[in-house]
C-alpha cells in the first residue's frame, strides 16, 4: 500500500508569492491533516478535512487555506508569504476524523526569500 | 485552547543509559499518541493509549497515561544509536491533535 505522498518535495518562493501544496492520502485515508514544523515551534496544527469538510483549524491566519476533494486528495494554499512561513509542511492521514492514529508523508520544505 | 507540553527538549545520554521524556496537557485528553521522527525524516507512529492508567510496552520502549488522562511518558530502557530522533506526544481532544514541541535525544556511542 502506497503511503502518504506530497508534492513537491521542495519549494523556494518570494515574499509576497502564493504557493499551493499538495497532498494524497493513502488509499482508503478519508482524513487529511495538515501541520507546520519548525526549529523552535515543534508540529502545529493547521486544519483538519474529512470527507470534502474542514472539520477543525488551528490558530493561523487566513492567508493559509486549504481544500480535500472527492478523492481525498487534499491541498494546502499559502497566499501573501512572509519570511516566517518557512518551514517543513506536513500532511497526514487517518482511516477517519482526526485524534486516530496519523500517517505522515515526507513534507513539503518551503522555503520564503 | 489546548496545549501540550513536553520536557525535556534536549536530552543528550551515553549509549546504554536510560532516557524518559513527559507529556503534560492542559485539558483531559481522549487519548495520547508517541511519534518518533528521525533527523531528515517525518514523524511515524509509535503507539496510542486510550485507558486512565494505561502502560504499553514495546520492546525497551515502555509508555504511560496518567491516572488523570492528562499526563503521560516515554521511558527507554538502555538506549542505542538506533533510538537517536526527536520523540512528540499528541494528545487528542475532540477533533484536533496537539502536539507537545517534542525532546531531541541523542545517544553518545
């Protein structure tokens, strides 16, 4: 069974672009959770889909968006980048909602100049 | 809203010796998950506790809830090379994951 698979594997913007990450689930995984992990910050919460809803968001702004489609196949927007928003993006699956055991995939490195 | 904390963020032992790191939220949790990530790599899996008082083990890995649903750790019993990586807690409210920011562990050979 294939993994969690995100793409693409690097990224490097400018301040001010907008960038869209995407994620697939593992086969079956109607859940898509995704994280932002830094140095200093550890994994924290960006939102949560299951089954085409966004069903939880953490505390970011409304610049970071995001959508799952009727494939579970999720993606991850960030409009207006700062210099902040670099960092490692991690999506992750569960077989159903969120707080079920997470099956990450390998990030997305985004890097902001 | 709920947090997590997890203590230490470093932990540097001698191949051999023992290492423990703990998990405290704010809230009652539903359940409490370990994940392991390697240097490079994303967080995997470890194991999930659901039952007040709950004790697992794995192998030299042995991993506790508290009474209270709102504690927990990880002990591992004469650490190797193997064990190096960054160790989180995520505790489960309703709907959300948080994550604790996780203890580095590295092992001297």
């Amino acid at each position: 069974k294939a993994g969690v698979t995100q793409t693409p594997r690097y990224l490097i913007k400018t301040r001010g672009q907008q960038v869209t990450l995407s994620c697939s689930p593992i086969s079956g995984h109607r859940s898509v959770s995704w994280y932002q992990q830094t140095p200093g910050q550890g994994l924290q919460f960006l939102f949560e889909y299951f089954s085409e809803t966004q069903r939880n968001k953490g505390n970011f702004p409304g610049r970071f968006s995001g959508r799952q489609f009727s494939n579970s196949r999720s993606e991850m927007n960030v409009s207006t980048l700062e210099l902040g928003d670099s960092a490692l993006y991690l999506c992750a699956s569960s077989l159903s909602q969120l707080a079920e055991k997470l099956f990450f995939g390998s990030g997305t490195q985004l890097s902001v100049l | 809203g709920q947090q997590v904390m997890q203590i230490p963020q470093y932990q540097h032992v001698q191949e051999g010796e023992d290492f423990t790191t703990y998990c405290n939220s704010s809230t009652t949790l539903s359940n409490i998950q370990w994940y392991k990530q390697r240097p490079g790599g994303h967080p995997v899996f470890l194991i999930q506790l659901v039952k007040s008082g709950e004790v697992k083990k794995q192998k030299r890995l042995t991993f506790q809830f508290g009474e209270a649903k709102k504690n927990s750790s990880l002990h591992i019993t004469a650490t190797q090379t193997t064990d190096v990586g960054t160790y989180f807690c995520g505790g489960a409210g309703s709907y959300q994951l948080t994550f604790g920011k996780g203890t580095k562990l590295s092992v001297i050979p």
